[in-house]
C-alpha cells in the first residue's frame, strides 16, 4: 500500500511534484540493467543512484509489445525492483523523484523483447561439401542474432548452438536439430567432424500445444533435456515450435516452416527468437 500511496502522490496529485526548471531537476539514475528472477518468469532490474542529490525513491516503468506508452508499474526507495509482467515482454526505464525536486527524466531504457532473427535454411551435415551450405546454427550474446555455420570446419565450433542431421549418410531424412556436443555419439557423423572440438551443449523440448499457450513462457531448463528434436517431415500442416535452452543460460524459440522440410534438396528454413536476458522465459512477440 505505501508503494501504491507514492505513487499516487506522485503521478496523480501535481501539486506535490512540481516540475522545475532542467537545472534545477533531480539528476537521472544511471545503468539500468535486466536480469532473470523466480525461475525465469520475472524480471529483476538494477540501476545506480544520481550523480547528485539524494532521492526519495524510485519509478519504474513499462511499455509491453502491445502498449505504445510507458505506465508506471510500481515505485521503490532501493536501487533494484522485481516485477512480474505476466507473460509479457517489453522495455523498462527507471525516474527517480524527490518531494521537493520532483521527477527526473529517464534512465537508459532496457529491453525484454526477444531478438528476431528472420527466416534462415540449414542443411543437412552431408551438404556442407557444397559451398555455403551450412548445418550448424549459433546466437551472438551479445546482439541476439542468430548466424549459420559450418559444422566441419573447427574455427567456429564454440559459436554452434546446435546443427542438423538425419544421422546416417545422405540428406534423405527424417531431420533432428541436434546439440553439437552430442555429434561425437552418432557414428556416421562423427565420421565426418575430423577434429576434436569443445562443441556447447544445448538442450531442447518440442511445443506440440504452443499455438494454445496464453502466457507464452518457455519450459524451464529441468524440462528442456533432449539432446535432439525432430524437425518433422512434409506431412506437417502447422508450423511447429521448439524450445531450446544454451550452455550459456539462454532460453530461445525456433518456428520451423512446414513446407521448407525438403529432403531433396537436405534443407530446412525456420525463424528464430532470442532472449538476450540470460535465465528470463519470456518470450512473447507480436
């Protein structure tokens, strides 16, 4: 109640923050930073205090993929809040106040939302003897973005995610995307890795009902334990969903495209979404 009562002094009844002149307003908080909480279904942020003065507290704000405004959420007088969007991705700023300076302008904004990579193919193992035809798959940290790469060629083995095979010689399916740890475990593909590498290991679960989940949180990493998931064949009619969870701690989303399964000619297109903050199971996209 006394967070709901500040902040409604403070938003609602203008006569007990006043705005001041630029050189007189409370300086902004500085660094704000996002962080998974409560198993990945809430967000934790951190920020520092004003170079100057010494606020009252804290407003944290939010504005979801579906808003086209920010809107306060809640108020704190410590420098870190958790809050649980429900379900739902978006970006955060923090204002700090004061009762006699009033609201400062924003932090840095911070975002939720996951990073998008368009429609990318990737080939069967046995296709990379034919150039630029890449079967492995792996996500920067840092932008989110998803690339293709080599399987064979060891300069890129710590940047592979996973890759795809149907774990026998030829491209004639059924496909799996597949951890690229587990390559050394099918003899046939093994054959075809002449190096020793440190593949990451990456986990996945198949979404046979995301199409009907309401809240869209990704399975939490005790249940995202396959090494591999089958990718289908043309019979599908729906788009299918996968679940993957990195070594590094990063929870992601694949939609692969029915109709791009094409055992002629080895490949599979599919989309891809990334959550840049590490541990966080939200996922939500327009």
């Amino acid at each position: 109640m006394k967070k709901i009562f500040a902040l409604m002094l403070i938003l609602i009844a203008g006569c007990t923050i006043e705005e001041y002149p630029a050189t007189q307003k409370l300086p902004s908080p500085k660094n704000l930073r996002l962080s998974s909480a409560n198993n990945g279904i809430s967000v934790r942020l951190d920020w520092e205090a004003p170079d100057s003065g010494i606020p009252d507290g804290y407003i944290v704000y939010f504005k979801s993929i579906y808003d086209s405004l920010f809107r306060p959420i809640d108020t704190t007088a410590a420098l870190f809040d958790i809050v649980m969007p429900s379900g739902t991705t978006g970006y955060y700023y923090v204002r700090s106040y004061s009762f006699d300076l009033g609201v400062s302008d924003s932090s840095n904004v911070d975002s939720t939302v996951p990073v998008y990579t368009p429609p990318k193919d990737i080939y069967e193992l046995d296709k990379e003897d034919f150039y630029h035809f890449y079967s492995a798959y792996g996500f920067d940290t840092t932008t989110g973005h998803g690339r293709t790469y080599p399987m064979k060629i060891p300069t890129y083995c710590e940047r592979i995610d996973f890759y795809m095979t149907d774990r026998d010689s030829g491209w004639g399916g059924p496909y799996s995307f597949v951890s690229p740890d587990a390559v050394y475990r099918f003899p046939y593909d093994s054959s075809q890795i002449h190096f020793r590498c440190d593949f990451k290991r990456t986990r996945f679960y198949l979404l046979t009902d995301w199409r009907q989940n309401t809240d869209k949180i990704l399975p939490d990493s005790t249940q995202i334990s396959d090494i591999g998931v089958e990718v289908g064949t043309n019979d599908w009619v729906n788009a299918r969903y996968v679940a993957f969870y990195t070594q590094d701690g990063y929870y992601g989303l694949l939609k692969i495209d029915p109709l791009s399964v094409d055992t002629v000619q080895g490949k599979v297109t599919f989309e891809a979404y990334f959550q840049k903050v590490r541990g966080l199971r939200l996922i939500r996209h327009r």
